[in-house]
C-alpha cells in the first residue's frame, strides 16, 4: 500500500515553500506577535485532570485518509461551542485540506468562538509553520515523530517555546517514544493509529505507555469511542485522550463528550 505519510509529506514542504515564498519568517513573525496571546494549552490539561481524572482534547475533523468524510454537517464554531459545552477541556483543529478537508480558517473561527486552548493539527516540516500557527491563534503544535528527524523535531519544539506555545510530541513505537523523550516538551501522546498502515488499537497504547516516565503528561490518540476504552487507557497511564471520529458521528456533539467522559 501507499505510504500516506510520505505523500503528505511531500506535498506539505512543496505547500509550505509556496507560503514562504509569499510570505517571509519576518512578515509571519509580524504576524504573530499581533495574534490573539496564547492560551495556555498544557496548563488547561493539567487543570482538568487534577479536577477530573481525565482531560479531553476533543478534535474537529471533517475527513481523513482512512475513514473519507466523517461529518457532513460541518460548522467548526458550532462544534467548538458544543464541544465547550459538553466539557471538553481543549480543541484539536484540523487544518491540513488535502487529507482531512481542513482549513486554516477553520482554526480562526472556532477558536474565536470559545475559549479554549486550541492545537493545530497539522503535519509541520519547518519552524515557519510554527510560527504559522501561532499567527492563526493556535496554542499548541504538534510534532509527529515518524515525520521528522531529532534536528527538526528539537528545533520544532524550540520555535513553539519561542512563542509561549506547548508542543505534543506524538508517538507510536519504542524508537519514537525513545526520540521523543529527549525532547524538553512534558507533552507526550501515543497514537493507536499507524500512520502508514491505518491499523488502530488500543494495545498500542498499553505497550508503550509502560515506557514513559510518570513525570511526562501523557495523552492517549485515536481509535478511543466509548467510556470503556477511556477507562482503559486511564489505567494505563493517560491523563488525557485525543478523541475526533467518535465525538464526530454523534449529531449531539455535547452529549457524546458527557457520555464518553461521564460528565454530569
Ligand atoms: O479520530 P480519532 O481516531 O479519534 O483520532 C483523533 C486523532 O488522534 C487523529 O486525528 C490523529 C492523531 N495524530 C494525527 C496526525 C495527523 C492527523 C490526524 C491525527
């Protein structure tokens, strides 16, 4: 099969050298010095969990390369509101088009409509793109291990600390989590899903959990649909879930963020 993360690669950095070119690391940085200040991503985690347990980073995603169109009736502000409501404690927005019908705009407009700390969720190959997010309100990056080598993933990590950001280091195998630990980021999220092979489960995050030190904040990704699986990955070891496709196939998007929390 196709390998979909060297695909995305490959079009990200040709999408990302066309927005450098209209657009240079002064006029971004300009950019995001006048950018809505920074909401503090890693702190509202921390918060929610020592209150609740667990903490839920809930995601807007229209689409993906394994599963094609997730929602049809797709409203990132309303959906930010009712995640919000339902008690989420952050955002995960989607901002990638080509895989995931995502939107920079998308972003803007949800995290403008709440005020939840917000991680953008894209696939970052350069430090401008940090700096890109940080101008379109995003409180937090994502650096995805499988994606970058040590030199990108430090510098990565660098820039977002420039900017006040937090930064989730995302896993998925011993060699990852070995890299990702080096890194000065607390942040650490273990994704069930195979980038390259779209298999899910929860196994994956019962391996490797094992491995990460308790002073680490550790976040379980993907393939979580019910309060069981919640439990499960709560036992062993995370403090908060990366949860989209099953929040958005529920019309009620409120009542799905209790029934999966059991929120009151
Ligand atoms: O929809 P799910 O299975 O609940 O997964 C959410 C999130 O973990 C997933 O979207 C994701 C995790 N890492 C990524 C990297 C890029 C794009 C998407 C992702």
């Amino acid at each position: 099969m196709s390998d979909t993360l060297e695909r995305i690669g490959i079009y990200k950095r040709a999408e990302t050298a066309r927005r450098k070119a209209a657009l240079s690391y002064a006029d971004i940085c300009a950019k995001a010095r006048a950018a809505s200040p920074v909401r503090g991503f890693f702190r509202q985690l921390q918060t929610r969990q020592a209150a609740d347990g667990l903490a839920l980073i809930a995601e807007i995603k229209k689409a993906s390369p394994s599963k094609g169109l997730i929602r049809a009736d797709f409203d990132p502000p309303a959906l930010a509101r009712a995640y919000e409501d339902g008690g989420a404690a952050c955002l995960s927005i989607l901002t990638d088009t080509e895989s995931f019908e995502g939107a920079d705009s998308h972003l803007v407009e949800a995290r403008a409509a709440v005020s939840l700390p917000v991680l953008r969720k894209d696939f970052l190959y350069d430090p401008w793109q940090v700096v890109e997010a940080r101008a379109l309100g995003a409180d937090c990056i994502l650096v995805i291990m499988a994606a970058v080598d040590d030199t990108l993933a430090a510098d990565l990590v660098a820039e977002a600390a420039r900017w006040d950001m937090d930064a989730l280091i995302e896993v998925h195998d011993r060699a990852e989590l070995d890299r990702a630990l080096a890194l000065p980021s607390p942040l650490i999220g273990i994704n069930n899903r195979n980038l390259r092979t779209f298999d899910v489960t929860l196994d994956t995050f019962e391996a490797l959990s094992a491995h990460v030190p308790e002073d680490r904040f550790l976040v379980a990704e993907s393939g979580i649909f019910s309060f069981d699986d919640a439990e499960r990955v709560r036992k062993s070891g995370a403090k908060a879930l990366l949860v989209g496709e099953s929040l958005m196939r529920q019309n009620d998007v409120t009542s799905a963020v209790k029934d999966l929390m059991k929120f009151a």
